[in-house]
C-alpha cells in the first residue's frame, strides 16, 4: 500500500482545513452538512457537484462556536442539518 498527497484542486480539502482552522462548531458543521449533502445526492434530490456548495453554504452562514459539552455539539449538528437541509431545498426549487 502506499499514499500520495491528494490533490486539492480534485478535492475541495481546503473546506476540512478551514473548518479545522477555525475550531468550535465548525468541524461538526462540515460533518453534518456533508452527511446530509451525500444523502441527497443518494436519494436523488442534489446534483453530485453541489455537494461542496451546500458544505460551503452551511460552513458560512453558521458560527463556529465554542463547544464545552456533548450537548453544544448535538446542538451545531442539529443546526447544521436544518440549514443544509434547507440549502438543499433551494437548489432543489430551482432545478425545478
């Protein structure tokens, strides 16, 4: 087995670096908004290249607020799962 260094213009990473720059919320933003984005494009309601743009819509439209316990980080989950969610629902009316 061996690894190479990804290749960033392929892969939007600097989305993960940023969040993980940022700390707080963010990384828990970029997970949720990622699931929900995936989950999408699975089940058909969102092009595959838009996955990145609710991600990224997600990241900067929700502060990256200190997490100090379990629950701070269920709740940036939550919030981020509403707006991707909602994100998705705008492109989805749009393609419409």
């Amino acid at each position: 087995m061996s690894f190479e260094q990804p290749d960033s213009s392929a892969f939007r990473l600097n989305l993960a670096y940023a969040a993980l720059r940022s700390g707080g919320a963010a990384p828990a933003t970029l997970n949720a908004a990622n699931e929900v984005a995936v989950a999408a494009f699975l089940e058909g309601r969102l092009p595959f290249l838009l996955i990145t743009a609710v991600i990224e819509e997600t990241l900067a439209g929700l502060p990256a607020s200190p997490l100090a316990t379990l629950e701070d980080v269920l709740a940036a989950d939550a919030r981020a799962r509403v707006r991707a969610n909602q994100i998705i629902a705008r492109f989805s009316s749009h393609a419409a």
